[in-house]
C-alpha cells in the first residue's frame, strides 16, 4: 500500500490524470476465507476416502450444520444457487409466469427463462430494496405459478404479506435467498419461509465453497423430488425414477463451506465493523448515505450499499463510480440497470415495457463499497474522505466530466 496521499485540488484524481490512490485494484466481493489449515486437512481427508462427490461425507456435514444454521429440515447442497433456483422450479412443476423483482441478479430471472417460463417483473420498496407486495394482486393472472421474492442485500422479504396473497392465489413462494445466510426477522431465521428458499455459496457470497449453494424447505415431499432431480433422478443404482440434471456439490466444495461456516461470526463482526466505519465516516456527506435494513432484521452485512441521491450530491452515482475506477476502486452499481433492461428482457418487452420507477430509481442510486475480511480500516478512511471529496468539488468535477463517461 502506498502512503495516502490526500487529494487537495480537483486534478489531483486520477480520473484527470493525478496519481492513482491504489496501485493494485480494490474489488467488492473479494472472497472471505476461513482456515486454510483446516480446509488443507478435509482435503487430505477427502484424498484418503477417494470419495469426490454423490452425498459425500462432508456434503452430509455440511447439510446438517446449514439445518441447524437455519432451523429448517432439510438441507440439500448443491453445484450453485442457479441450478438450485431451477431444480426447484421444476419439483414444484411450475409453469407459464412467475413473479420476480427485476431488481436482482439475472440468475433469478435468467432461472425461469432457461426453462421456458417468463419471468414478470415486480417493483420493489424504496426503503428495503425488496418486492413490494402491494403490486401483487395486479401482477397475478391465469397464467402465474409462483413468486420468487428476493432477500435482498440479506434484507428479508415482507414474507407475511406476500405469503398472505400467494396464498389467496394458491401460489408456491420460493425465495431467492443468495444474499441472506443468517438473516433474522423478527428472530425467525431465513432458510424456512415459503415453499423452499435457495442460497448461494459463491465466491463473492458471505459464506463460500468456491462455487455452490443450498436449498432449504420444510417439506418432506419436496425435499425427496430435490434430491431426485439433482441427481438424474437416481432412486438407486441402475434405478431412474424421474427427470433430472446434475445438480450435486462436491466435496472439495463442501469442505471450503465448513471452513467457512467456521468463521461465520468473525465475518460477521468485520463486516458490522466496517459498516459502522462507513457509517460514521460518511455521515454529513449531502446526499451520500448507506442503506438501512428495517426494524426486526439482522443479516451478515456483506453488502455496504452505498446510495447517491445527485440531487443533493451534486454528482451523479455514475461520475463518483467512474472517479473511483480511475483510482482503481472498483466500486459497483449492483444490481443496474435491473432485469428488464437487460436481454432477453429488454427487446422482449419493448413493446410493453413495464413500469418499474422504483427499481429504475434505486438502480440509478446505489453504490456498492468494498467491505469483508480484506478491506483494512485504513481502506474505508481513504475512501470515504474521497467521497467526501468528490461531493464537496461535486459542482466543479461534473462540469469536467462529459455525460457519455456515464457508461
Ligand atoms: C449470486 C446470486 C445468485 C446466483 O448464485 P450462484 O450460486 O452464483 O448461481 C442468484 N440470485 C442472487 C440474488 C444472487 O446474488
């Protein structure tokens, strides 16, 4: 790390040709990594069994350490969240349209669409960032299947009132829960709402195993159509009852999972501490402020969502995002531009797009800082007294950018 060296005028960033603030690139969703030692030793352990996949021994470990996590009954491991989202799709027999928010990321939409059914986006609440129930009943017709709300930024969905109208239409909820291990409502734990909620363990995700996900419900029956389906719909050898895919998790990727799992609480405390950092470090910055989760939930906080209001800024979220990548800050506008402006979405819908104001609004707002077990406190300070930076010269560095830089 170089020594910081503060920046005085406007020319000073690098954006206009001032040095760089970091020489290496700081990205958002580095990934957090638990013991190596340990990690090392369950892959010796996995060598000495010669047992690589099919419902190893720690893909066992690993289901029923993420039950106990989430309260639920059954835990089923699997490749990744993708896959997760459309084995369920297919044991529930969904069909024709399923209600999504756009503002997400295209997996969820992209899940439906590979299986031939039409995802129907949603708007979300402006102050949660999640589906906004009170859409719903509109949204619903002859055709729709399902709901598959997002728990977004780990924030947890309305579930009351969604399941409340899902129900009157005898609609399944699946949750895409990619974001919300360990996410509390009210004291209930994420992992057991609706019919099944889906999480990922990507490499960017709070918990990883590399690549990886988990699929969690209450329902028995479901949980055996799951386990089919994942595995070419093998009842037992040379038995095939059912469709089915390859949707199985390894067993190096469970052991990097149970390493992780290990450290839950320690990214959990970095992560609120790096929060709290950003939180007091960028208070009083107008128009810069950081998303709030609503009264009654707690999450991992592996997201600091960073929100640019440009008409108390004075700079738009896309002119901070492209000064901050000249310093080689690589924060991100997850989850722009939403589903609907991306393909197939996009063109489908051209004709008839729908109205998402507070999605295109959020979209245009948010700003994702880096966070996690490899930003130093050192990181956040340098960053937040750029924001504050940028925003005091908002006026000035705006004249000098041109809009066509926006994209
Ligand atoms: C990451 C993510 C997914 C996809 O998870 P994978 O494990 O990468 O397939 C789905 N939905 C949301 C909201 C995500 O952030």
């Amino acid at each position: 790390m170089k020594s910081f060296i503060p920046k005085t005028a406007v020319d000073d960033l690098a954006i206009f040709g001032g040095p760089k603030l970091y020489d290496e690139e700081l990205h958002v969703g580095r990934p957090n990594i638990g013991s190596r030692a340990r990690f090392y030793k369950m892959v010796d352990d996995i060598f000495e069994r010669k047992w690589l996949s099919n419902k190893g021994a720690y893909v066992q470990q690993l289901e029923a350490r993420i039950c106990q996590l989430t309260g639920v009954n059954h835990a089923i491991a699997v490749c990744n969240a993708t896959v997760g989202l459309e084995v369920v799709i297919r044991a529930l027999g969904l069909t024709g349209e399923v209600i999504v928010p756009s503002f997400t990321f295209v997996a969820t939409a992209h899940s439906l669409t590979w299986l031939g059914l039409t995802p129907v986006f949603c708007d979300i609440n402006q102050d949660t960032h999640t589906l906004d129930s009170t859409h719903l009943e509109g949204l619903i017709n002859a055709r729709t299947s399902a709901i598959i709300p997002v728990h977004l930024w780990g924030q947890c969905c309305e579930t009351g009132e969604i399941e409340r109208i899902a129900e009157a239409h005898n609609l399944p909820v699946i949750y895409d829960a990619a974001h919300a291990l360990g996410t509390k409502r009210f004291g209930t734990l994420v992992g057991g709402f609706g019919a099944a909620e889906v999480f990922s363990f990507h490499a960017t995700k709070f918990i990883n195993s590399f690549e990886g996900g988990v699929i969690t419900t209450n329902s028995e029956d479901l949980a055996k159509t799951i386990r089919l389906m994942i595995n070419f719909g093998f009842a037992g050898y040379d038995k095939v009852v059912s469709m089915g895919t390859n949707g199985k998790m390894n067993e190096v990727c469970a052991a990097m999972a149970l390493t992780n799992l290990e450290s839950f609480d320690e990214f959990v405390t970095i992560n609120r501490s790096n929060r709290d950092q950003y939180r007091r470090e960028l208070a009083g910055i107008p128009g810069i402020s950081l998303f709030v989760e609503s009264a009654g939930n707690t999450c991992s906080d592996q997201y600091v969502v960073g929100m640019v209001d440009s008409t108390k800024s004075g700079i738009s979220r896309n002119h901070i995002m492209n000064i901050f990548w000249a310093e080689n800050i690589l924060a991100r506008r997850y989850f722009y531009p939403g589903c609907h402006q991306m393909e197939p979405y996009r063109t489908q819908r051209a004709d008839n797009p729908p109205e998402l104001p507070v999605t295109d609004l959020v979209a245009s707002q948010v700003l994702i800082l880096p966070t996690g077990s490899s930003v130093q406190s050192e990181d956040i300070c340098r960053i937040c007294s750029l924001i504050r930076f940028v925003v005091e010269n908002g006026q000035a560095i705006s004249a000098m950018m041109s809009e066509n830089t926006t994209n």
